[in-house]
C-alpha cells in the first residue's frame, strides 16, 4: 500500500462511527466478540475486563460513540478493581470501559449478530 492509500484508508477509518479511535477493517479476525450492553457496569458505569484467557483481539459492538481514551493513572473502580494502569475507553453513553494492556480492542457498530 503507498503512502497515499494509507493516508486515504487512515481518514476513511477517522470518519466512521465510534471516532475509528479502534477500528481497523484491515484487522485480523477477532478471537472473541462482545456487545458493550451485555457487559455489566458498577455503580458508575465502569467496566473492567480481565484477560485472562489470553485473547489478543476483542471486537466489541456498540452503538455508542467514544469521547474520551486513554491509560487510568491511579484509580480503583465503584466495585473495588484496581485499574491503574489499564487502558480505558469513555463512551457518550457514561461507561467507560477499562482493559488490559496486550489486548487490541477493536469496535464495530450495532448489536452482536445472533447465534445459530
């Protein structure tokens, strides 16, 4: 791919839903798929994953859009967790969800497809 394509592909990915802050069409498959509104929040909307299956790809659907990210300086979660340190991504929805470093988190739009 030249500089250009990249460029173009980089810009295409910035204009999506959710910001692009984590979406990568040219992304391998992801090992596991979750809807952010199965996930279940604290008291104030937190989310903490712990990897401890070792995935390295998580494809997370959403309607919601990003506003903030980043890495939690020191912080303890409403439940107790720990998560100073973790990455974290605030959607427009008030949760923010924190993970693990290694994991590449990746975002696609609307509601899981259903299984069968």
């Amino acid at each position: 791919m030249t500089r250009p394509e990249l460029e173009r592909k980089l810009a295409e990915i910035a204009r999506q839903p959710n910001g692009g802050l984590f979406t990568d069409p040219t992304a391998e498959q992801a090992e596991i798929e979750l809807a952010l509104a199965d996930l279940i929040s604290d008291e104030n909307g937190e989310i903490v994953l712990f990897n401890d299956s070792g995935f390295r790809t998580l494809a997370l659907r959403t309607n919601a859009a990003v506003v903030a990210e980043g890495r939690a300086q020191s912080h303890v979660t409403a439940a107790g967790e720990d998560v100073s340190g973790f990455k974290f991504v605030r959607f427009d929805d008030g949760q923010t969800l924190y993970f693990e470093e290694g994991l590449h988190l990746t975002l696609a739009s609307g509601a899981a497809p259903a299984a069968g």
